[in-house]
C-alpha cells in the first residue's frame, strides 16, 4: 500500500528540473535559484548527472504515466530563473528594508539600490503576487508603508500606479504597489506591511446581486 | 490498496529509482520532512489527494496554485472544454492589455508541477457527464466562470444584423473559437451604441475607436482585423441605466480611452457630478474617477477624426430599423430616468423614470447603426450539477457557497453544522467553487485570485481536517483515487481526445511562429480543429 506512494515521491525527486522549476512545492529550490549566477550555475553542475538518470526511465514513463510530462520542466525552470530577479548587494551599498506579513512577523533584508520590492519579495519567498509581472497592471502586489514620513520620502505614485491602488483591497493612505517601489539609500530602513493575500468575508458576499 | 488503482506508476522505473539514494548536496531542494521521509522507512499509508479543477480560468489556476502550495500530497486534475488552457485572461482580456495577460506565466508554472494535469477539450457536463468524475476524486472544485451574458429583453435585440452581445464581440476578436463566426458587420454607419457601462462596454468602446494598425501588432485575431479596418464607426456612445456615481467600469479603462489620440470625448454635464461637499467626503478611488470624468479628454473635437460619450441615466425600451432600408438599424429608443433624490450620490443609488410635465415618459432617440449589449456575463448551471446534488443559485447566477468556497446546499440536503449565530449551514462534502461561478461574473484578475485563494484555503483546511478518513467527496470504500486515470477510459469510450499541456505547448509554440510570420505576439487558432491538426 505503500509502496506505489512512496516511489511517486521518489520519481519526482529524482528529476531535477522539477526540483528546481516547481516553485509551487520546493519554495527553497527558488530562493537558490534567483540569487546570482553562481548559483544557477551551481544547478546546473547538480542536475548532470540526475539528467542522465532522467532520460534511462523517461521511456518507460512515457507509456505508462501520463500525468508525468518530463518535457515540459525546461519550460518553467526558466520562468522560475526569470522572476523576483535581484541584484547582490555590494558590501558597504547595502540598504535595509522589512516586511510585516500578515500574520505580523517581521523579516528584514539587505538589498542593492535599483531593486524593487515585488522582487525582493518574490526572492525571498514572501507572500506576494505580481499578476502582471510587474508591468504596473494589477493590485496584487499591494503593500503598506508603515512610517508616513518615509511614504512622503518616496516619489509620488503616477497615476497609473494610483489606478491600480484604487481596486485594491484595503487601500490606505500609504499604499504603494511593491512593483513601483524601487529602492535607493533614502529608503534605508523601510518598512512596509504585506496585506492579507484572502479576504475576510463580509456581509455584501451574502447579498443577493442584481 | 489494489496496485491496479494506483495511478503514474512504472515498477520498472521505481525500483530503479528507489536504489539510487539522493545525494547530500541534493538534500536542500527539497523540504527537510519529504527529505527525512525518504531517507527513513517512514510508511506512508494514505494516497495523494485527488482535486479536479473545472476550468482553466484564472480562478482555476489559482486555486490549483495555493492548493499545490498549501497541500503536499495533492494532486490537481484540471479539466477544460477547449483544447488550449487561460479562459479569460486568453480569450477576455482586451489584446492591447497584454500586461494584463503576464499572468500566463504564473499559470504556466503551476502546470509545471509534476502534481498537475491539464485535459483539455473535454467539455465536462456536455460531452461528459460530471458523474463520471465524481467516484475517482476526493474534491471537486468548479471554476467554470460566467459562459454567457446577461440580456436586455427588449424588441429587436434579438435582431441578425448589426445587434451583438459585447461578449461575443469579444470572444470574436480575442479568437475564441466559439464565436469565429460571429462576422459583425461594422460598415453600417457612423454610430455604435453600447448599452452598459461597464469595462467590458469600454473594451469594446476602446477597440472601436483604436488606430487598427496598433491593434494589428497585438495578439487580436487577423479576421478581426480585417473587419475593423472596413469599420466606418466613428462615433460611439456608451450608455447606462444610472449615473456617474453609479457607473461600473474602473478608472484605467476610463483613462486609456480619454487618451486614445484623435478620438475626442463630449464632455459629461455638470449637474450629474456631486457638490464639492459631497465631493470631499467620497473614497479615493470613487473621487479620482469623478475628478478624471469632469477633466474629460483634451482632445479637440474639430482635429479628432473619431468621438465617444457616456450618456446617463438612460435606459433602452426598443431598437428601430429605417423604413427606407428594413435591414438597417436606425436609432435606439431610450427612456429617460432620474436618481432617487433622497440618495443620489451613492454607489447603490436606484434610479426611476423621468415623466415630463404632462405626465409622459421622457425618451430619446439615440442615432445607431450598431448596437451592442454590455449589462454584465452570467454564470450557468454546469449540466449534470443537480445529479451530484448542487442546486445552482439562478436568481444570483452563482453556485450556491458559504463565502470560503464551500457549496452548500439551499435546501439542507448536505452535511448540517451549526454556525455560531445559531443558523445552519448545510455544506456539500467535496464541492468546491472559485471565481465567477462562485461569487458573480465582477471583478478584476487580483479579485479573483483573492477569491480563489480563499476556496483554496477552505480546501487545504478540510483536508488536513479529514486526514486518513477517506475521501472528502465519497463515502470510505467509494472512492478509487484514480483522478483523470479512472475517468479516462470512460472519456475513450466517448470518442474523446482530451490534450495535454505537452498538447498545448505545441500548439503555443505554433500560436507564436504565426504570430511571428506577421509580426505580432502570437496568431491565434480560431477553430478547435485547427489548435487540434497542430497535435494529431
């Protein structure tokens, strides 16, 4: 009874590139992989020899799993590399920022300047969506800024960006959509709060609509 | 367990793979509890968690996301009627808005997931019954969205020629294989008028009016095209029940077409805004609108080769075909009407009709040679729900739930628990809803994700809350845990051809080396048996 189960976890640790591209079930895998370069590299030292492995069972996988469609992992490993891209910072450069997420545990990170915080986020596997990529599109990278006075430091938001804040839940007077918020030494220190990624029910979901 | 049911499996590859040990340096991909749980004799007695996903929407994807995130030992069967997979975000989402659409990739993650299975063209309901599903999961989730739209019921809309429903004009254009036909005609005249005043009725105000040569670029549908450049519309009206206040589109979409070059906007009269009083004490987001509508457009009206308007307050009674020519729309018949005085400002205001001094009705005759409805998409029943016991909600247009994405039973025929104010809530075990089909067709992508997420949640909870019971849907020893493999055979006999995500990766890939031949994004398939001659 075991047995089938535990080898569908060990197919699916066999393979690398799932490893490294399901960034739904393996987070850590994406921290790893979104740093630098070096780090990329190091996957790809890691993955010769599982690929190997790989491609000796995929024969048999292909007649008789269908769910398990090994080619499409080199897909989504690049999608992986792609978002919540974040620069190193240089020692000496490092500029302070903290996340408050919703559960009101704190997270403090040393970032370079020119980074924004969507992808700082995303490195760092917080809880943050970015819908549009980032493209100033959507809402779902929402966040509040916790000191006014370091809100007021920051350039006003475009009216694009305002655009977006209006459909977002909880707006306050110091939202700011994480994608727009890029970083620089006046923003040393910041911090800013993740809203709840669910809503709390409210009566009006009840309501019949017209 | 019978080693017949279990599903994915090769003894072949297993044993092979069970005698190769993970390495050390391999050890920080994973999680340290699957880690340990390899690299110990821990006996793992239950099956993954089976969900099938009903559409591949936007809701759909991310309940799949949060779910695969949340439960470990899921595994998400995602069923959709086309071959290809994204719903709206494809098929709704305005071609010029392709930011919008960036969450594609989001979407093309989670099918990554060696946890995830997309089947494609199976239209469950249709040409396959729910029932069939029903024995082989442990949770079925319905995100099926709003697959029609809302009517007007007044004479002529039912008219061939120049009378459209918004949605299929938008399916039409995005390529959406169920509207290839539609072949609006859009050289009648000079005047459209879109009843509605919601984003989807800017949309296709926006598309209207647009240069074609910028949309050329995008990854509309070249038919579409070819149409809109014969297109003589140059003036539209957009034209709703209630006032500004009142109006439902949202201030980007609004924004976009105040900015669209050479096309001039006439101007919003002054008494339909509020007093500065009134003014003041709005939300941000109601009074920014407000102040972006009395700013208008700066475009000059003598220079603009093209114009728009939002006319207030106006509701349609009936569509009139010129006497001259039958098959010709002439002008639509509105109604006047006026805000309840007692409340006029707010977003719930109701309005009444206008009677002019002698006691009649105040109307007006709009010029239009186009006519389109835009008064919202409506969700159906899924046929075969009531055979699994859910009473689709018709009045609300919504599968009926408690909020979290739960389907509950209106008439408590479900599993009764007690809520803490004392009323029952009668849950259906198994039954779970995201997106329009659970909470009405509203709502920008960061809604509906919200919302899913939510269903998701709801899910993870009951699951973890059920742990080693069983199935959430089927009662013990009634669940085979098979998901798509149990239901497959079944779909064969059928004469089905379900796709895979390899499926439409192929048919992606040839979307894009079309698209590239003419110089944009991607060329979209308009009819199923094409994306299918890419695979087959």
């Amino acid at each position: 009874m075991s047995l089938w189960k535990d080898s569908f976890l060990n197919l699916r640790h066999a393979v690398p590139r799932t490893v490294s591209g399901d960034r739904i079930c393996r987070t850590q895998s994406k921290r790893f992989l979104t740093y630098s370069s070096q780090n990329s590299r190091l996957i790809a030292q890691n993955s010769i020899p599982l690929q190997t492995r790989k491609s000796t069972s995929s024969i048999c996988q292909q007649r008789s799993w269908n769910g398990f469609k090994t080619g499409r992992r080199d897909f989504s490993a690049t999608a992986g590399v792609r978002h919540g891209h974040i620069t190193p910072p240089k020692p000496g450069e490092e500029i302070n920022v903290s996340f408050l997420d919703k559960d009101g545990e704190k997270y403090d990170f040393q970032v370079s300047e020119g980074d924004n915080l969507l992808d700082i986020a995303q490195a760092n596997d917080l809880e943050m969506e970015g819908a549009c990529g980032g493209s100033c599109a959507c809402s779902t990278c929402h966040v509040i800024v916790e000191d006014p006075d370091a809100f007021d430091k920051m350039e006003e938001p475009s009216d694009d960006e305002n655009d977006m804040l209006d459909l977002a839940f909880g707006l306050t007077e110091t939202s700011r959509l994480g994608c727009q918020v890029i970083m620089n030494k006046d923003l040393d220190g910041l911090v800013v709060r993740l809203p709840s990624m669910t809503r709390n029910l409210q009566a009006s979901d009840f309501e019949p609509k017209k | 367990m019978n080693i017949q049911r279990v599903p994915y499996i090769c003894t072949q590859c297993t044993t092979q793979i069970i005698r190769t040990p993970l390495r050390r340096s391999q050890r920080h991909l994973l999680p340290q509890r699957v880690w340990q749980r390899h690299n110990s004799h821990f006996v793992q007695t239950d099956r993954p968690f089976r969900v099938a996903i009903v559409g591949s929407g936007p809701a759909g994807f991310y309940a799949a996301y949060r779910l695969l995130a949340k439960v470990d030992d899921a595994v998400v069967d995602m069923y959709e009627k086309l071959p290809v997979p994204f719903g709206l975000a494809r098929y709704g989402v305005a071609p010029d808005h392709p930011e919008v659409k960036n969450c594609e990739e989001k979407f093309t993650e989670v099918a990554a997931s060696p946890r995830f299975n997309f089947i494609g063209n199976i239209e469950l309901g249709e040409s396959l019954p729910l029932q069939t599903l029903k024995p082989h999961y442990d949770a079925i989730l319905f995100a099926y969205g709003a697959p029609k739209d809302k009517e007007l019921g007044i004479p002529g809309e039912k008219a061939l020629r120049n009378v459209y429903s918004a949605r299929e004009f938008v399916g039409w254009y995005n390529g959406l294989p169920e509207h290839r036909d539609l072949a609006p005609d859009l050289t009648a005249g000079e005047s459209a008028v879109i009843v509605g005043q919601g984003n989807v009725a800017l949309d296709v105000a926006r598309i209207l009016l647009s240069d074609v040569d910028t949309l050329r670029k995008t990854d509309i549908a070249e038919y579409a095209v070819d149409e809109l450049v014969k297109s003589k519309i140059k003036r539209v009206h957009v034209v709703g029940r209630r006032g500004p206040m009142q109006a439902a589109f949202t201030i980007k979409e609004l924004r976009e077409l105040l900015q669209l070059p050479s096309v001039s906007f006439e101007p919003v009269r002054k008494e339909l805004f509020p007093p500065e009083d009134v003014m003041a004490s709005l939300p941000r987001a109601q009074k920014r609108l407000i102040q972006l509508l009395a700013k208008g457009s700066t475009n000059d009206p003598a220079t603009s080769t093209k114009s728009w308007s939002l006319d207030f307050l106006l509701s349609p009674e009936c569509l009139n075909w010129s006497p001259v020519h039958p098959y010709r729309l002439s002008h639509v018949k509105f109604s006047r009407n006026e805000l309840d005085p007692s409340d006029p400002y707010i977003s719930s205001a109701k309005v009444m009709p206008k009677h002019l001094s002698d006691g009649r009705r105040a109307e007006v005759n709009i010029h239009a040679n186009t006519f389109f409805r835009s008064v919202g998409y409506k969700s159906l029943p899924l046929p075969g729900l009531e055979d699994i016991g859910v009473q689709f909600d018709t009045k609300r247009g919504v599968i009926p739930n408690d909020g979290f994405g739960r389907i509950t039973s209106p008439v408590n025929t479900g599993a009764n628990e007690p809520l803490p104010d004392g009323s029952i809530i009668s849950h259906l075990p198994g039954l779970y809803c995201a997106g329009w089909a659970k909470r009405g067709p509203t709502g920008v992508i960061a809604t509906t994700m919200t919302d899913a997420f939510t269903t998701a949640d709801a899910v993870a909870a009951d699951w973890s809350g059920h742990r080693g019971k069983g199935s959430l849907l089927n009662g013990p020893g009634h669940s085979s845990g098979l998901g798509w493999e149990g239901v497959r055979p079944e779909a064969e006999k059928r004469g089905l051809r379900a796709t895979t995500w390899q499926d439409w990766e192929h048919i992606d890939a040839a979307e894009r080396e079309r698209g590239q031949q003419l110089g944009k994004t991607r060329a979209k398939f308009g009819r199923v048996a094409e994306m299918l001659e890419v695979v087959n």
